[in-house]
C-alpha cells in the first residue's frame, strides 16, 4: 500500500509538472510569435505557425496524456493500490513515446548540429526539449503501473510520428506551402527520411517498452505470450 502511494505521488506530481510547463511554455511562445504591431510578412506568419512543429505538437500531446493521468493517481493514492486504467496508460505511452522522439532528435541531432548557443535548451526550449520528455519517460518507466506493453501494443506509439511525418511530407514536398525546416529533404532523399522517423520512434519505443516492463511486472499470462 505505502509503495503504491509512494509511485502514485512521484508520478502525480511528475505529470502536473509536464502540464504546467507545456502550459506556460505555450503561452510564453503563443505571446511572443503574436506580438508586435503591424502588418505581417509570409515568412513571419510562417514562424507564427508553432503548430506545424513537432516538438509543440508532441509535447501537448503529452501534456493532455499527463493531465488526463492525474484523477488516477489521485485515486491510486486514496485507495493505497495502483487503478489506473490501461486505456489511459496506452495513452500516456503514446504520449511518452512523442516527446521521446524529440528528445533524442534534438539532443543527438540538433544540438551537434547547430552548437548550445541556439536557444535549443533555453527558455521555452528548455522545457520542452529537455525537462519535459525527461519527466513523461521517467514517470511511466519507473512509476507508472497497470499495463503490460506487447509488441503490439507499441505500435501505437509510432502513430503520432507517422501522422506529422505524412503532414509534414506533403506541406513540404507535394505542396510546398512549408519550408523543409526539419532537413528532410537533404540531398532529395526525403523517401529515406520518411521511412527513418518512424523507425527511430520505434526503437524509442522498444527502450522505453523494456524500461516500463521491467518495472511494471502483470500477471497477465495471455499478453505476456504476445510480446
């Protein structure tokens, strides 16, 4: 009972903290791309655009799986027992998998691309590139329980990068309204790229699949044989 309260706690306090710094890092960037006075360039109006990046979209997804999370970990924490939901787990899985997906592209691509001194951990940036994918993957690693993870069932996690992937392709390629702002088009090889983003979702999601796993050990026979 006492460790179940203990995880329900560390995790409810973990995911109001993802919500609020998603919250407060949308607005600071919604304030400051809205800001200013007078008529506005193409260009300008395109970086106004925060929606059509995946880092914004991934990491409000996860905030809503945070926050759709929290009424069960306060009830976890009434009745001394883990009652989340798999459904809800699922969800927070997917979510946890996205911003996975931005971590490790800015920390492994980004950031020795473009140096420290870019704002890529600054500011809003810092939240959502960093604090926030750290607390959504260590949450559901470690202290999260209810739901066994199959193989099947991750693959619903590579849902999301293959949704914005798909956007994203067709914006810049086919219709040419986005500039190619992700460098998936380097060298015209924006079929490898495309193949390459949900297949780096899914090694993401298998670490974070034996983390969970490891940790979150169910009696549950029939999914355990689907693994």
């Amino acid at each position: 009972m006492k460790n179940a309260k203990l995880r329900n706690g560390i995790s409810l306090a973990m995911n109001a903290l993802v919500f609020l710094m998603v919250l407060c890092s949308m607005i600071w960037i919604l304030i400051s791309t809205t800001g200013g006075s007078g008529g506005v360039t193409d260009a300008e109006a395109g970086e106004r655009n925060v929606f059509r990046y995946f880092t914004v979209d991934s990491n409000i997804l996860a905030a809503l799986t945070c926050l759709l999370m929290i009424p069960y970990n306060i009830r976890s924490i009434r009745r001394g027992e883990d009652a989340i939901p798999q459904w809800v787990l699922t969800l927070k899985m997917i979510g946890t998998v996205a911003v996975a997906l931005t971590f490790a592209v800015v920390m492994l691509y980004f950031l020795p691309l473009v140096g420290f001194g870019t704002g890529l951990i600054s500011g809003a940036n810092l939240a959502l590139h960093l604090l926030c994918p750290l607390l959504a993957m260590i949450s559901f690693c470690f202290f999260e329980r209810g739901l066994f993870v199959t193989k099947t069932r991750l693959l619903l996690g590579i849902v999301p990068s293959v949704i914005y992937g798909t956007v994203y392709l067709i914006n810049v390629i086919f219709l040419k309204t986005w500039e190619d702002f992700y460098f998936f088009n380097v060298g015209g090889f924006w079929y490898l790229t495309y193949l390459v983003f949900p297949a780096l979702t899914y090694l993401l999601a298998l670490g974070i699949r034996a983390l969970h796993n490891k940790f979150d050990k169910q009696p549950q026979a029939a999914e355990a044989d689907m693994a």
